[in-house]
C-alpha cells in the first residue's frame, strides 16, 4: 500500500543543502514528492511511497538531516493512503 504525508522541517535548515540531501535520500529509498524552502526558514515538501518507505522517510527528516543542519522539530501532517503515486520523482521546487 503506497501513502503519502505533508511535512515541515524546522531549526537550520536553509543553507545547509537540506533540499539537495534530502532529494538524494528519497530516490534512495524509493520515494516520489518534493521539497522547498519557505519564507520562513523552514523546509516543507510532500513524500509519497510504500508505506515503509515513507516511514525511513519521516525517521530520516526528523532525525538526520543533511550533515550541517541543526533540526529543532518536524511536523507532519496530512498522512493518507493513495491508490497510485501522485508524482513521476522527487525534486526541489522554488518557492
């Protein structure tokens, strides 16, 4: 079963290739979605995949990070089932 979740990453993470390492983790394992920087500060995308998948996915964003990221917290939000992938891969968006 594929699902998909919202997320937002907050603490240092513009500036420290956050958006680059994360894109290299998620064709790692598979997973299809995107991510940006906000005005805020914060990075926030969307990861769709099997459901372990996803699950390594949200570990590795709320722990792990790009190696000079500081991550206070990450939310997640939105976690649904999907029928079919919603996107072709994984990729940066401006804003």
């Amino acid at each position: 079963m594929s699902k998909a979740v919202d997320f937002e990453v907050h603490g240092r993470v513009q500036g420290v290739w956050f958006r680059a390492h994360t894109v290299d983790k998620a064709k790692a394992l598979g997973v299809v979605g995107f991510v940006m920087n906000t005005p805020q500060g914060t990075v926030k995308g969307e990861a769709q995949g099997e459901e372990a998948a996803v699950d390594q996915m949200k570990e590795w964003l709320a722990t792990t990070g790009s190696p000079h990221s500081k991550i206070e917290r990450c939310e997640f939000s939105n976690e649904r089932a999907l029928a079919a992938l919603e996107y072709r891969d994984f990729s940066t968006r401006r804003r």
